[in-house]
C-alpha cells in the first residue's frame, strides 16, 4: 500500500489574505505545517500543492517538495485528485495547509485507524466545548461506532444546557484513491454549497465518514485572532526554532 500526503495550499484567502505565508518565529505557516507532517513513518511521499510559485518556492527553500497545480479547484480535495489521478498511489492524506499543529504522529496514528476500520474516508476531531458557537471552527456530530453524522459552523447538537461533547473538525483527511477521484468527479453538493464544507459531498454521496478523537491541541488559522493564539501556543510550549 502506497500512502502519500498532500498539503493543498491556495495562496488566496478571503477571510485572511495570504495566510500560509504569514510567519510566527521565522517559519511560514505553510512550513509549519509541511516540516510536522514530512517524518510520518507511514507515508511514501509527502508534498506540497500549490497553485502559487512564491509557496512552492518557501518549501523547496527548506528541502521540502512543492508542486504547481494550476487550475480552478472549489477545495483542496479536488486539486489533489486532479494531480494524483495518473499516479499509483492507493491512500491519500489531505493536510489543510492552515494546520501547523498537525504533526506524523497524527497523521499515522489517521492511517492505521483508516486501515484497521477498514474505511474509505476518515478525518480527525478533538473535543472543544468552547468552540460550539465560532463559526470558523467546523464541528461533527458521530454516531456510536465514530462515524460522522453532520459537519456544520453552527451549533450541532442545539441545546448547549444538556449537551457537554463538542467536536472540532481538524483539517486532515485521509481516502482511498478511488474514493477521492469518485468525490472529485461529482458536482459540488446542496450542503457543501450552504456550509462551504467540502466533506458534506461525501455525506451526500453516502460515503461514511470515520472520526478519530485525538487528544491534542489543534490550531487552524482562519484569521489574524488564530494567528496570534499559535503564536501563544509556541511560546508556552517553548518550542521556538
């Protein structure tokens, strides 16, 4: 089994203008998250896609490889299958290129979670009941066996008085080829349109979903707020480079 991961990396950004080449202690987000994800012991190959020649020139600055992907892609999931889709790889793990907390050790512990279910898409959550009502933090409901019921930016379940079991949808993905280049083949879907949500095409595609609940602490940047609160984080971990 061939395992490769990808890290999508649109250089555009609505809500923060060229976010992954922002830089906290002398590393771009983009290079955060690359240099965690580049020692998984799992996968084959590790790289960077882009459609943006001054980040694919911050990864290879750092030893790291970094395509341009050039085209009109709605999600970072469709820019990997569009550059996998010739290639023999039988497992994808797609890194959001705004997760520079995401190391290999997540990303094995995805893959043999992935494997072991037997499954043909899973993604990561953490519990955050202080996240419920933030609308850039994308939460998950699961069913009894860890198998996604709903992706949302609302409040899922309602009723906060009762409930005490939020999830925080992490930005990692992992698929089998086929199912990545059958989700890649269909039009955007009713839901993923609404919330913006790419993962809500597998739902509606009937494609189960599996959960893997990590206890680590996870930071996507979403906005200059994000930013500042990795900046914190690195600090009090006293990891700076």
């Amino acid at each position: 089994m061939k395992v490769a991961v990808f890290i999508p990396a649109r250089l555009d950004s609505t809500r923060f203008p060229k976010k992954l080449l922002a830089k906290v202690y002398d590393k771009t987000i983009i290079e955060w998250t690359y240099l965690g994800a580049k020692n998984s012991k799992l996968a084959n190959f590790v790289a960077v896609l882009t459609d943006s020649l001054e980040i694919k020139k911050t990864i290879e600055n750092i030893g790291g490889k970094a395509y341009l992907v050039k085209g009109s892609f709605s999600s970072g999931t469709d820019r990997i299958a569009h550059f996998i889709a010739d290639k023999d790889y039988d497992i994808i793990v797609n890194v959001q290129g705004d997760e520079p907390l995401i190391d290999a050790d997540t990303i094995d512990t995805l893959t043999s979670f992935f494997l072991e279910k037997k499954l043909k898409m899973a993604t990561v959550a953490v519990k955050c009941n202080t996240c419920a009502d933030n609308i850039n933090d994308v939460k998950v409901v699961v069913d009894k066996n860890n198998l996604a019921l709903y992706f949302s930016r609302s409040r899922i379940p309602y009723n906060a008085n009762s409930y005490d079991n939020y999830l925080k949808h992490i930005g990692i993905y992992i698929y089998d080829k086929n199912t990545l280049l059958f989700l890649h083949k269909q039009k955007p879907t009713a839901l993923e349109l609404a919330e913006k949500l790419e993962q809500l095409r597998a739902l509606e595609h009937s494609i189960k979903i599996g959960v893997l609940i990590s206890p680590k602490q996870f930071i996507g940047i979403d906005t200059i707020e994000d930013l500042q609160l990795f900046e914190q984080y690195i600090n009090s971990k006293s990891t700076k480079p």
